[in-house]
C-alpha cells in the first residue's frame, strides 16, 4: 500500500516523465492577488500566467499545493472533523498545461496515471467520468465525451451535467470553460445515509470526486460574451487526501496516514489516549469501562486538520489577528484550542503539535525544518491569550443566561462564538442546564451574515486577461542596472486610456513600452523610476516619466505626460532622474541591512511581511510578537551603522539557480514575490544575503546613514519600522536639533540647577555649540538636557494626576452628601426598599463604589444610580443578595437603559449600562420602581 507521501511523489513523477516542470508549491498568501484570501486551488500560482500577464520558460507544470478553505465563500469550518472529506487545510496535485496540449492529453494522461497498474492502478470498473452537457448557450463538450470512450471507458460510466457542475470560470470575465471530472464509487459503506443501492449522481457519500480537469478554451468578457483563446489551456486538480483514502483503502481521509499520526499526537497531548485506546483513525473504541465518544472522536479529527493549518499557515507569514487572513486563522486555533477543552486539555497543548506537523510532512515542505520553532511559539502565545478571552467569555455567557427569561438569543450566542470563540454545543448544553431555550435559527441567521460580510470583503475585482496591446509584445530589455541613461530607444507602443494609438500629443497622459530602457518597474517594494524621454536630438524633453511599472511579466510601462508628439516608432534617450533613483538605492540597500539588524537582535524568528522602498524613505514589515523597546532599536540602528561605515562591497550574483541561492548561499526570499528558476542574489558581506531584483549602492558607505524614525504595530504579530537614509537623514538630524534648542529652553532652569548641583558650569558658547562639536563633557550635558526633559514631564504628570485625585475626590464628596437625604426617595414596592437616584460627573469605578454603600445603607433593597457627563450616561444598579432570587440586577437595567439609548448586562447583583440621551435620564430613573415592580409580580 502506498503512503501518502508515496502518492504525492509518483503522481509528481509521472508529469515528470511526461514532460511537465516539477514547481514546488507557492505559499498559502496569494502573491500580488487581492482577489484571494488564501491560495486554494492549485492554479493560483500560474493565475497570471493563464490571463497572459506573465511568462514562463516553460509551457507544461506539475505542483502539489498547499490550500486552505476557510473563509469567504468556502466558510465552512463548522463541518471539519465531523465528516469524512471537509478539511482547512489540504494538498492538491495538478498538472497544467499552458498552450500547450488539451483535452486529448489531459484526458488520457489522468486516466494512465490512475489505472495503469504501474502507477495507481484503480480498478476501471469503480470509475466514472462527468462532462459539461451543454447549456447556456454553450455547447455540449462532445470531444471530451469521444475522448472518454476512445480511453474505453463504457457509454453508460460517462454522465453529463450542467454548468453548476461542470463548467468553470476564474471569475465574472477571463479564461473558463467546461471540465471533466473523474469519480471514484467507496461502495455502499461509505454512504452517510445508509444507501445500499444507489446510483451514480446520489449525494450521500458513495461517490468521490478525484480528479477535475478544467479546460480552458474562452474567455468571457464583461457582457458575458465567450470568445475562444487563441491557445486554448488545461488545469487540473487531484485532492491528495481523497485518493489517498481511496488507494489505502479506507473511508475516510481522517484513516489515511496523513492523519493517524496526528490523531495519535493530539490523543496524547490533550488526555484522550489516557481514557482509551484510539484505534489509529481516531474512531471511538472501549477500554475497560471507559471509552472516546463520537464527540470526542471528532474533537481529535479536529485538531489534526487544524493544527496543519495552523503550520503552515503560520509559517508562511500569517499572524492570529482580528482581520483579514489573521482572523481566519485565530478562528481556526481557536477551535482547535476548544476542541481540546472539550477532552479536558485546559493547559496549553497545541503549539507542540506543530512539531508533529513537521516530522510528517517536513519530505514535501522542508521550509518547515527552518520554521516549526517560531511556528509554535506563535501558537503558544494564541493559547495563552485565548485562555483569558474564555474567562472573559464564560463570564459574558453566564450573564446572558441569567438575563435570559425563556430563550438564550441565537444574536447574543453567535457574538460569544465569534469574538471569544464559544462552541457551539457547549452554550447549547449550558443553556439546557439552566432549563433556557437556545434559539439556533436565530444563531445559523447570525452566521450566514457573517459569511456574507466576508465574501463580500474578499470579492476584490477580478483580474482581466491581459490587454492585447502588451501580450503581443517583446519583452523590454532592462539596462538599468548599468547606466541610467539608454539612448535611441524605439517606441513599440503607446497606450492610451486602455487603447492602443499611434500618437500623444502634448499634454495627454499615457504610457510608452521601449524596445530597451534604464527605467526600474515598480517590483519588490521598490518604486518606479521617474525621469524624462528626450529627442533624437538630446537635448529636447519630449515627455516626463512619472513612473515604470508591468502590465504583463517583462514589459515595461512609462507612464508618461507629453510635451511635444511622440508618435510609435519614434526614437528617444530614456534618462532616469539619478538623484530620485540613488536616493531609492540607498534606502533599498539600508533595507536589507535593517532586515538583517533586526534578526541579529530579535532573533531569527523574524521575517520580512511587507516593505516599500521610496526615494523619500522606506517601510519595514516583519514578524514579532511584542512591541521593539527603545533600546532595541538603538541596537539595531548602531548595528547597521557600523555596516554602513564599514563602508561593504554590495555584491550582484545574477542567474544563480533557486536551489543554489537558497541552499547553498543562504539567501533569504522575500515575502509576496515570485521567484523563477534562475534568480538575483544581493550579499552584503556576511552580514546579508537575499534575492533581490532590485537597484542597489555599490558599496553601504554610499548610504551615509541609516535613522530610524519610528515603529509600531501594523497587526497582531506584524510590527512595522520605518527609517530614512542620506540626505533623508540628514534632514532629520537638523529637525532633532531645531527641537533640542526648543526643549532647552523648556527645561533650562531644571539644567542649570542640575548642572550647579552638580559642580559643572556651562558657558553661553558652549550651550549653544551643536552636538558635533561638543566635547565629551557636552555630549553628557546633551544626556543631562534629556534627564531634565524627562524629570520636567514627570512632574508635571505627577502634578497632573494629583489634581485629578483631588477632582476625584471632590466629586465622591459632593456624590456621598447628595445621599445623606435620599430616605424620602426609597420607596416600598411590594415589600422591597427601591432607590433611584441621580449623580452626575461619576466615573464608572465611583459609581460602584456608592451603589455598594447605598446597599449597605438600606440594608436590603434595589438601588439604581443614573450619571450623566459631557451628554454621556452610565447607569448602575445593585441588588443585595438577599434578593437576587427575586429581582436580579441585569433585568432591571435592561429597560432602564432602553430609555436612555443604551444596553447592559451584569451578574444578578450588579449589572452596569451606558446611554446617549441624557434628557431622558431622570424619566429613565423614576421609571426603575416600576420596572422592579413588574418583576416581583
């Protein structure tokens, strides 16, 4: 029986042997393509190259890649580990054909390479092939079905669907067509339904999609038009889980291998395996007197699916945040971290399954060698957090149960299971306990507008086919790296407003492809060249460039303003604005350095999330977990300086194979770019190596300095740093010193009785002198400015806060002599002392702090306490505790708050709220005696 490592390997193989390029797989962040939250197909990676936008040196591929579904329209998370095939995280095997071969090939590939005795060797009589019947005004895929039958495959195995099953598209326009599938019959055991008959086409399980080859032969355009492409392309995708149950033999892909062992993992972390023995698909089995339920069962398969997500995508650069990717992956450790609970782990014990994930999967993924210990750090800290957020929410569900009169609202119960990651099932069976219907309609309504609101955030625009104007031409031979200045450029084309011209005139915008160029395209975070296009004369200025950027792989567009006609065919000196473009070198060269800086000191955890290189400045984005103290930063900042004053060969190796400048010379990609076969290496001495295509210093001297001017965070776990190099940092230098002369001022008293203080006396010269020409008495006097600075906030802080006490103070006075005479407001509601009560310009803290003495007051009662301040109310009430059994302090404030335009919650002793209507107060509290009334019946 094959493994599934051993089926992921013969499958890539076999396209081998046919011809096709091994590519390893692109990373689970969509590289350049908003329109995808995650990759989730294997032929996201050759997106680009199918649309013609890209190039490739190769027109046949064979991948296996990693995918997760997890959010926007495939938001179905709630269904993994409670049955056989829904997963977060999966591998999917394709071969692609770009132009090259078509539907004969495809077909007859995929059914060699599945029956063929000498490759997977299904038996042909548990097949059955699907086409696209025609509909829409599209015809029936009638060569897909003689393509069928001339492989043998019997008249009455091929069935025909329609276009909801068999026909595929990208997107509302570009490539689509029909595609074929090919489905495996598991036998009646397999049926979710108990079917023992049915045929072919029943949903109930017994039949499997394999395999789906998409050929693409049109493209649709915005009017819904199909038009054939020229070279008409094939992408497959085999799921490896699925045929990997298939071929071992089992029912679910949860009985594979891919999985038993991190079924087995996840029993022994959380307890599970201690309770009973685990037969190796996770299924339950007694013990003794004890045994794993089905619930428990799923809670393993769970936490198997999800910590492989979890990996890799960790490890691929996504952080647990509250947005986007972030948010997704949060939900699914989360979920993970709870199904543990639900087996009685309520200790941290999902980040060692990482370590698991990368001992079983490290052959195909070797990057998770390198990652796993980062990995599972990250994970650990999610645990941690999560830990205190169910606290949190356990709190929140025990008040929304003792608010509840009959049913716990499906609203209140989704908020608890998407903010702090609820179950389900547990607030199900909480509410049961305390005899509380739960309105599930109303939850699954809650959820369907939650995967609404994210579809609709990841819509995004489709990408277009790539506009005929560029696809037709040559590649733009890039000289830039050389010279700044190219002369007798020829103009190949010009495109104006989307269309192809002959001509602009002077004042129209557009853009300009050159048969050769020095103008950078914006690549790699590094901006585009700006600069001019002169005339054959050299002399004239015929147009301004604003910038270069690719409308397709290796075609370079000007945009540019035209000052005088430039016609197609023209010839033109292209010239780069050299201060704009050494500026940009010298931030682009300080980037790398302060990448390196900043693994040196944080650690080799971190990696590059995001960037941009301008002439102006530039922007960091990288991996870490807490924020980069201030002396960190001074680490990193004199760390990179004395590279830069080393004054460093920054060496170019071109044409250096992937393989080569990964392995060998250690060089680090760059998050969100793509990579080819043959890459750019920028090495730095020791100290920094990475792939790079973009313009570099020849030396880190030619930086001049390197300043870093600020961090922050971008989101949980991405922190941002910005710097600025040269004439950037010279200007921020002089900035530091005009605010130096300012602060003196401030503080000077404070110095100057320090510096008397201290015996020291600066003359009037010397204060003045700037920091380059003190001695190394004036740069301690220059730390002394600092200290006094310093000194001079703090007291006035101190000074501040004491105020703040005293105003404090004064209020709770004023609050607790109001009351002295509140015995003529208590009134006996059916035996019960109410207080209503007003107190304005109360904090929260002072509210509680005089609703507990008013309790103490009566002795046994209702107070509720009404505070309004800058238009804002707060509301509190407490009930004593010998009547929450009667009246419980959260139904009371509810109505309350209502008239104020506001809400609340809290235990049955003391419930809190806040309101907008500060007019409606005083009717708000008279209206607190009638509504404890009604509660007491």
């Amino acid at each position: 029986m094959l493994t599934g490592s051993e089926i992921r390997r013969k499958f890539l193989e076999f396209f081998v042997q046919k011809g096709h390029k091994e590519v390893h797989s692109s990373s689970l962040v969509p590289a350049n393509d908003p329109t995808l939250l995650f990759t989730n197909a294997g032929m996201n990676q050759f997106k680009d190259v199918f649309l013609g936008l890209e190039k490739r040196d190769y027109s046949r591929a064979t991948t296996s890649q990693k995918c997760v579904r997890a959010g926007g329209k495939h938001n179905d998370l709630e269904n993994v580990g409670f049955t056989n095939r829904h997963h977060t995280f999966f591998e999917m095997l394709g071969n692609f054909s770009f132009g090259d071969y078509f539907k004969k090939d495809a077909i007859a590939y995929a059914w060699e390479l599945i029956t063929s005795p000498e490759w997977f060797g299904i038996e042909k009589d548990k097949l059955y092939a699907t086409i696209f019947k025609g509909e829409n005004g599209v015809d029936r895929d009638s060569e897909a079905y003689e393509l069928w039958l001339g492989q043998g495959v019997p008249k009455d195995r091929v069935y025909e669907m329609g276009m909801k099953d068999n026909f595929w598209q990208m997107g509302d326009t570009g490539p689509c067509g029909p595609c074929s599938e090919i489905h495996y019959d598991m036998g009646a055991i397999a049926s979710d339904e108990g079917h023992t008959d049915c045929e072919f086409g029943c949903d109930c399980g017994r039949y499997v999609e394999i395999w789906n080859l998409v050929f693409m032969q049109f493209d649709r355009d915005a009017s819904g038009k199909l038009t054939p492409l020229p070279k008409p392309s094939i992408d497959t995708g085999m799921g490896l889980e699925r045929v990997t149950s298939v071929l071992q033999g089992v029912i679910s892909n949860y009985e594979t291998d891919l999985f038993t062992l991190l079924i087995k993992r996840a029993a022994e972390l959380t307890g599970a395996a201690k309770a009973a023995e685990l037969r190796s698909t996770g299924q339950p089995r007694a013990v003794g007197s004890t045994k794993v339920d089905h619930k428990g069962a799923a809670s393993l398969r769970v936490i198997a699916d999800h910590s492989r997500a979890a990996a890799f995508l960790i490890s691929d650069g996504v952080l647990p945040s509250n947005e986007g990717r972030g948010y997704v992956l949060r939900k699914i450790v989360r979920r993970a971290i709870t199904h543990g609970r639900l087996l009685g782990q309520t200790k941290p014990f999902l980040y060692q399954m990482v370590f698991a994930v990368r001992d079983l999967m490290n052959d195909a993924y070797p990057e998770l060698n390198e990652t796993a210990e980062r990995v599972s750090k990250a994970v650990l800290a999610e645990e941690t957090r999560f830990a205190h957020t169910m606290e949190v929410g356990l709190e929140k569900l025990e008040t929304l149960l003792n608010n509840s009169a009959e049913t716990l609202a499906g609203e209140d119960a989704f908020k608890l299971y998407d903010t702090f990651g609820m179950p389900l099932d547990f607030m199900q069976d909480a509410a049961r306990d305390q005899g509380i219907a739960f309105d599930r309609a109303g939850f699954d309504r809650a959820m369907d507008e939650q995967k609404a609101r994210a579809r609709a955030s990841w819509k995004g625009a489709a990408k277009q086919t790539a506009n005929p104007a560029y696809q037709s031409l040559p590649k733009s031979e890039f000289e830039g790296y050389r010279q700044t200045r190219t002369e007798n450029c020829e103009v190949l084309a010009i495109i104006h407003k989307g269309q192809g011209v002959k001509e602009l005139k002077p004042g129209e915008e557009g853009e300009v492809i050159l048969d050769h160029t020095p103008f950078y395209a914006e690549a790699g975070g590094q901006v585009g060249d700006r600069g001019w296009f002169y005339s054959d004369d050299h002399n004239t200025v015929v147009a301004d460039v604003k910038g270069c950027y690719y409308p397709i792989q290796g075609v370079r567009a000007h945009q540019v303003v035209v000052k005088s006609t430039l016609k197609v065919g023209d010839k033109v000196d292209a010239v780069v604005d050299t201060d704009v473009r050494l500026a940009t070198m010298r931030n682009h060269t300080g980037t790398h350095l302060l990448h390196a800086g900043l693994r040196e000191v944080l650690g080799k955890h971190v990696k590059q999330a995001g960037s941009l290189v301008a002439p102006g400045h530039l922007r960091f984005d990288f991996s870490h977990f807490t924020a980069v103290a201030d002396e960190e930063l001074q680490d990193i900042e004199d760390i990179i300086n004395k590279e830069v004053l080393r004054n460093r060969n920054v060496e170019t190796i071109a044409d250096v194979p992937i393989d080569v400048a990964v392995n060998e010379y250690h060089a680090m990609a760059l998050f969100g770019e793509k990579y080819g076969d043959k890459v750019r290496v920028i090495r730095i001495g020791d100290f920094s190596t990475e792939l790079c295509g973009g313009t570099h210093t020849r030396a880190t001297g030619e930086i001049g300095l390197i300043k870093i001017l600020k961090e922050g965070s971008v989101s949980s776990g991405v922190r941002r740093v910005e710097a600025t190099t040269g004439e950037g940092s010279l200007r921020h230098f002089r900035r530091d010193h005009e605010l130096e002369n300012v602060v003196s001022a401030f503080v000077s008293p404070t110095l100057s009785q320090k510096t008397r203080k201290d015996g020291a006396s600066t003359s009037e010269d010397e204060s003045k002198s700037p920091p380059s020409a003190k001695s190394a008495e004036g740069w301690a006097n220059q730390f002394s400015l600092s200290d006094a600075l310093k000194a001079e906030l703090e007291k006035k802080d101190a000074e501040i806060k004491r105020l703040a006490r005293e105003l404090d103070s004064a209020r709770m006075k004023s609050a607790s002599s109001s009351t002295a005479n509140v015995a003529e407001k208590i009134k006996d509601v059916k035996g019960v002392k109410v207080l209503a009560h007003r107190v304005d310009n109360l904090e929260r803290a002072q509210l509680r702090t005089l609703v507990d003495q008013l309790r103490d007051k009566i002795g046994s009662g209702v107070v509720v306490l009404g505070s309004a301040s800058n238009g804002n109310v707060a509301l509190i009430v407490g009930v004593t505790k010998d009547l929450t059994s009667r009246v419980q302090a959260g139904k009371v404030i509810g109505p309350v708050a209502q008239k104020v335009g506001g809400k609340g919650g809290g235990r049955p002793d003391l419930a809190e709220a806040g309101g907008k209507d500060a007019s409606a107060l005083d009717a708000a509290l008279d209206g607190a005696y009638g509504v404890v009334e009604g509660l007491l019946g």
